[in-house]
C-alpha cells in the first residue's frame, strides 16, 4: 500500500502525465505555425524555466515555499538547500541523458526536410556553429518568427528528455509533496497549472516530442518524492523530547 505522500506524488504524476500521453496517442506531428496566437504567450511562459529566468525563479519558489510553510530560520535555509539539490540535480541528470540518447529536436528534424541538413552532422558541430545554421537558414524564413528563430539559436541540444518539463513538473510536484498537505492547495494547483502550459508550449514551439515530456515527468516523481521524504524527516519532523525532573525539555 502507498503512503500519504506516494499517493500524492502518484496522482500529481497521473495528472501531468494526460497532456503528453494524449499527444502521443493522437500521433500528433509538430509543423511551424506562425499564426497560431498562443505561441508567443507560451514562448514568455517557457521562457520562466530557460537559463537565465530558471535561476530566478527557483529563487522566488524556494522563499514562497519557506513563506507559505511559516518556517523559521533554520529549517527554511534547510529546506532550500534541499529544494536547490533537488532541481540542480534534476537538471544534471538531464544533461547526462541527453548526451547518452542523443536524439534530434523536432525542429532539427524539421530543417533537414525543409534544408537538407544532415541532423547527425549538426550535432557533430559545436553548439556555437549549429546556432549559427540556424541563423542562417532561418532568415526570412516566413513560417518561423524571429523569436523562435532566436530561441532556437540558444536550445540546439539534444531532445530527449525535456529540462524545462522536468524543472517545472519536479517544482509542481514538490508542491503537491509539501504544500498540498498543509492546505496551500491555491499554489499547488498553480505550480501544476503552470508546469502542464510549460510542456505543452515544449511541443508546440517545436522543441520536443511527447516521450521526452513523459520521461521527465516520471524522473520528476522520483525526485519529488526523495526530496519530501528528507525534508519530512530533516525540516518537518517534530524534535524530540525528554523529561527531566518532570519537566518536558525539548533536547
């Protein structure tokens, strides 16, 4: 049987899950769509989880939760160092997937259709001069704004799994992991809403595949859950105490 916070971590796992799963069912396939309105909104959303925005808003995150949770002083600089492992950690893992799996974006793919650029010979090139092809090929290209031109300049990684996904899913379920229980339910809905609109703007801005946004749900639950569980026994646990001459000290 799974304990409170399992169950927790597990229904806000089954919930970001929905969106991708669906995608993939569908067997939807990206293609650019410059007139498509939401694109900018969810470009600015994404944009909270890119390098150097992310930083800021871990920051932001880390002192709501301390706010919202009423920690004192020391176990609130605990539980950021905690929640500062946990994403940095993530992301680490993520960075060390993508260079083993090495599987191409979709608007890489997309480019060698439209371009005839080898995708494994773009890859092969530093990150500088794949940038550069970018810029290049895109230019006046009518089907693709400046901006996601831009901001595909700075993301020629690899695609698999997707950080932005695993940044705000680990965020939203650390959320339903500490928050949910101690009735912040508005902020844990919040961090959920916000974490599906940064996958989903991942797959139509032409970064990801839906499998990547699934992965990097599944490893956010992980972490998640490891992360609850140490601050449960080193933030949130009650000291123990002692009797002495029939008085009860705290140790």
């Amino acid at each position: 049987m799974l304990n409170g916070l399992a169950k927790r971590i597990s229904v806000g796992v089954l919930l970001l899950l929905v969106m991708p799963v669906f995608v993939w069912f569908i067997d939807w396939t990206w293609t650019p769509d410059e007139d498509n309105p939401i694109l900018k909104p969810l470009f600015w959303m994404t944009e909270t989880a890119s390098s150097p925005w992310g930083a800021i808003t871990s920051a932001v995150l880390a002192l709501w939760f301390v706010w919202r949770l009423r920690l004192a002083f020391k176990p609130g600089v605990l539980l950021i160092a905690i929640l500062a492992v946990t994403i940095v950690g993530g992301q680490g893992i993520k960075s060390a997937i993508k260079e083993t799996i090495e599987e191409s974006r979709p608007f890489v793919l997309w480019m060698e259709n439209e371009y005839q650029i080898d995708d494994n010979a773009f890859y092969a090139l530093p990150r500088k001069e794949r940038a550069r092809i970018v810029e290049q090929h895109l230019k006046g290209e009518e089907r693709v704004p400046p901006w996601l031109s831009k901001h595909w300049e700075r993301e020629t990684g690899y695609s698999f799994p997707s950080g932005h996904t695993l940044f705000t899913a680990t965020w939203a379920l650390l959320g339903i992991g500490m928050l949910w229980p101690r009735r912040r339910y508005v902020s844990a809905v919040v961090l959920m809403a916000w974490a599906v609109t940064v996958a989903g703007s991942r797959l139509l801005l032409g970064m990801h595949w839906p499998e990547d946004l699934m992965v990097s749900v599944l490893l956010s639950g992980l972490l998640a859950f490891l992360a609850c569980k140490i601050a449960r026994f080193w933030v949130f646990s009650p000291k123990p105490a002692i009797v002495i001459v029939g008085k009860k000290c705290e140790e």
